[in-house]
C-alpha cells in the first residue's frame, strides 16, 4: 500500500489508532534542562550577547519502534517539555522525520542517518513558540508522517536565530548535534548520551499558542485556549485586552508557511503581524473588559483537519490601520 492509502486508511482508523507516546516518560518536569536544539535566554550564561554559539544547531534524536508501539499509524504532532515559561524565538526552524531500520547504527554524520524519503514536518521563519514549564509543548507540525509500524524514526532539528526561556527536559538517550555562531551547518557532529524528552502525538486532538501580539489601547490582545480540539467536544479561542466593549474579527486559515508572518506596516500597523489565510473571518462583540470568545464545536469524526486562528481588533487609537492583533492558535483535531 503506498503512503497516501495508508494514510487515508489510517485516519478512517483514527479513534482506534489516536495516542501520544512519550520518550522515555510521560514527566514533563523531570531530567536536567538542556539549550539544545531550541537555544538559550538572551543574557544567561550560556547565551551573553544576542548572538553565540548556541543560537545555531542542528540535531538528531531517535525514537524506536518499541517506543512509537510497535503498528503503523500517523504522526501529526512532536512535543517537548519546557523548563521555564515563555516565548521560543527562531530566525529559521525546519523539522524533518525519516524511517531508519533499527537495525541501521546512528551516526555522528546527519546525512547518513536520512534517507532521500525523509519529510520536512516544519519550515518556517521569524518563528515564536510560546512554551509553559513543566508540559508539553506542541512545536506546530505543518504536515503530518505515516509511520510504516516497523522502523525506528529519526527526528531532525536545524534551528538559527534561536532562544528559548531556559531551554528542555532531557534524557540520557543519544543524540547527535551540532553548534555554531553562525550557519550552515557542519556536515557532522557530535554523538552524546543527552537527547532531549519527547512526546510523538499521533492523530490526538492538539493546539499549541505561537507567534506574539502588538500593542494596543488596552494592553497586547492576547490569544488563548480553553474546551479541546479533541473529535466531539468544543473549542474555545479567548481573546483578552480587546478594547473594552469594542470589536474584534476571529481569522482562520490553513497555513502559516511563508509569506507568515507577514509584518502589517505597509497597512500602517507597524509591529503587528498576521500569521494565517483569511479563508474564515468572524466578527464577535467584547465585553467592558475588552474580552470575548469564538467557540467552535468539533464535530464527531473529525481527525486530522489542522488549521490556525488569531484576532485583529478594531482600536482606531493604536494605529493609522485602526487594527490590532493578537498572537496565533494552531489546532490539530482529533481523538
């Protein structure tokens, strides 16, 4: 069966087949923390001036197929356990899975350990990742894999620009990475016993926050969750620091990938982004406190469907365009 009817047959299978697996436990708060691959706080220790060495990586780690249970399924989702809450800023991210027979040694050239088969799961830029301590923290994965059931996988990292608020849980599992002041990256690197934790969803419902909003009359409109993406239940988009009983437009669209972010200066919101399509908008009323909802029922069956959500709000005040916005939701639905 070749990979688009697996994966079809596979999401018919969704309800039997949705879980999360995670490598090598489920505590996102356990294991020492770890700057690699996702950078450091600008001004630690490790990370003195704006630019340094650890602001560009590149890294690989390995799940096997004990670990991914061993049938094959759909991975639509990778999370990570941050050790400090905050936003994970990346001049460039890409992400990239590939099969590797388990038999097959893991070595310190990236290259060797990809076949021509592997798939780029995330290519993005000026990309923020807002993280919460002691969780899992979705990274936003823009196309799914079909696991064949069989194989190890391995999962690629390649990071510029980055800093996160104090970086991730880590394992004693090998990994191999590498890092520089500045890029491309080496063709090699270095093997160690450090690999970071991971969490591989697979067809389970997901959202995940991103990106960052601009100033308004009222303070940043901040986007946030509540309900689940999970098939059957209710999603909710909250939105705060709208201007008090004013209004606001919900946007969703299907893709974040390049021209997102797209910065709005040249319509007079300097500072202000928007990070999806408008292939939906919605109008909603705020309340004095400048807050409202936009609640989005998940109808039974729905697997797989990934889309992302922000606000503008109308502020007259904050702009010449007489918008504001708020950072962006990325839902992934399913069991």
């Amino acid at each position: 069966m070749d990979s688009t009817r697996l994966f079809a047959a596979l999401l018919c299978a969704g309800p039997a087949l949705a879980q999360n697996h995670y490598i090598p436990d489920i505590s996102a708060s356990g294991g020492t923390c770890n700057v690699i691959p996702f950078g450091d706080r600008v001004g630690s220790v490790c990370d003195p001036a704006t630019t340094s060495i650890w602001s560009n990586q590149k890294y690989q780690t390995r799940c096997t197929v004990a670990d991914l249970g061993g049938l094959p399924n759909v991975i639509t989702g990778l999370g990570f356990a941050a050790c400090a809450s905050g936003p994970a800023h990346f001049a460039t991210i890409e992400v990239v899975i590939d099969h590797i027979p388990p038999a097959s040694p893991f070595v310190n050239t990236f290259a060797s350990n990809l076949t021509p088969n592997a798939v780029t799961v995330l290519s993005a830029s000026s990309y923020t990742w807002n993280v919460t301590a002691g969780a899992w923290n979705e990274i936003g994965l823009q196309t799914s894999f079909v696991y064949n059931g069989v194989d190890d996988i391995v999962v690629q990292i390649t990071t510029s620009g980055a800093t996160a608020p104090a970086g991730f849980h880590r394992d004693t599992r090998q990994r191999l990475y590498w890092v520089g002041a500045s890029g491309p990256p080496a063709a090699s690197g270095w093997l160690d016993n450090a690999a970071g934790k991971i969490e591989v969803s697979m067809l389970t419902g997901k959202t995940s926050s991103h990106g960052v909003g601009c100033l308004g009359s009222n303070g940043v409109p901040a986007l946030t969750f509540s309900g689940s993406a999970v098939a059957g239940n209710t999603l909710s988009f909250d939105l705060t620091n709208g201007v008090p009983s004013g209004i606001a437009v919900f946007c969703a669209g299907f893709d974040n990938a390049r021209p997102f972010p797209l910065e709005l200066s040249f319509r007079g919101a300097p500072g202000c982004y928007a990070y999806t399509d408008l292939s939906v908008t919605v109008a909603l009323f705020l309340d004095a406190a400048g807050a409202g909802s936009f609640a989005l029922p998940i109808p039974t069956g729905s697997v797989g469907f990934l889309f992302y959500g922000q606000f503008a709000v109308l502020d007259l005040a904050a702009n010449p365009f007489g918008f504001t916005t708020s950072n962006y939701g990325r839902v992934h639905t399913g069991n």
